[in-house]
C-alpha cells in the first residue's frame, strides 16, 4: 500500500491511502462504519506510526473501547463491534 517500509509511513498517510484504495470499494454505509472504527482507533490509541502499532497497542485499545458506554443507559460497548 504505502511504499516506504510501514515503520516510516505515518498513520494519516496510510489512513489517507487505506481509504483511497480500499475503503472507497466498499458500500457507502459500510465505509461510515470502517472510518467510525478507524477514528476510535486513532482517538484511543493515537497512532503516529504504523510501524509503532503493535499487539500491546491493539490489546490497550481493545481495553480502552471495552469501557466506553454503550447504547443503552448503563451498558458499554458491545464486544462484537469492537
């Protein structure tokens, strides 16, 4: 996707290219749903670097998202969506 090895692209490139290239194929309401996703991601774990995303990221992230609220008064978010 981006030519630079991923450790040197930043998030906002890939992002930008990611949703070019990939996004852009998909529904119109499934791409609101994968840029609502991404912009979770990017507010909780405030990606810079590609290359700096790992498994602790991902699994911080998870955790972070896991105590948001939900939908429904007093619930949080559902683990499917996340």
């Amino acid at each position: 996707m981006c030519r630079s090895g991923p450790e040197r692209v930043t998030w906002n490139k890939f992002r930008t290219e990611y949703e070019q290239k990939v996004v852009s194929k998909h529904e119109r309401s499934t791409q609101e749903q994968i840029r609502i996703g991404l912009d979770h991601f990017e507010r909780i774990a405030r990606p810079v670097r590609v290359g700096t995303i790992t498994r602790k990221t991902i699994d911080n992230y998870i955790v972070q998202r896991r105590k948001e609220r939900g939908r429904k008064k007093g619930s949080t978010v559902s683990p499917s969506i996340i």
